[in-house]
C-alpha cells in the first residue's frame, strides 16, 4: 500500500459543535524545493506591478514572496537571524523535513 492513502473527516465530534470544519491544505509527492525558494522566499524574485502577472508567472516571478515570513519563522524555530541572503542559505541547508 506504499501507492496508496485516505483521509477521512469525522466532522464534528463532540455533540453540538457546530464550529465550521476545519480547513486542511495536503501536499502529495515530492516538491522541487529549490524551484519553490528561489521563486517564493527570495524577494529578488518579486513580480513587477506594472506588468500583467501572467508575463510574471511565465517568468519565474511571484506576485508574493514570503521572505519575512521565512526571516520570522528562522528566528522562532532555530533563533537564526540575518540578511536575506543568510536567510536563505540557513534555510537552505536545513534538512527536507
């Protein structure tokens, strides 16, 4: 069964709730990670706002790059701060999970 998984909601479980769901992202497979930092976490990357973001996707730029979010998260989850570009090569260098 290495080729195959579920997921199944219960919903709500406690009698009553009627909280909404909650909302779940799932990734399968394997990520091009380098692909992802260079074009999400590296604000050299950022789409130019005057273009259409179509001619930016198709070349290679975001309309969002998380770049402080990835400096925050650093300096939550191993105390590492620094340049953007140490940043990076922190992040880098840590392992893929």
């Amino acid at each position: 069964m290495e080729d195959k998984a579920s997921l199944t909601s219960f919903g709500a479980i406690v009698p009553g709730n009627r909280r909404p769901d909650a909302d779940i992202f799932m990734m399968t497979g394997s990520a091009d990670f380098a692909a992802v930092r260079a074009r999400y976490l590296n604000p050299r990357n950022i789409a130019d706002p005057a273009r259409p973001l179509a001619a930016a996707a198709n070349a290679g730029k975001a309309a969002k790059v998380h770049d402080k979010e990835l400096i925050a998260w650093l300096g939550e989850q191993y105390g590492f701060t620094g340049p953007i570009d140490a940043v990076l090569t922190y992040f880098g260098g840590l392992g893929a999970e």
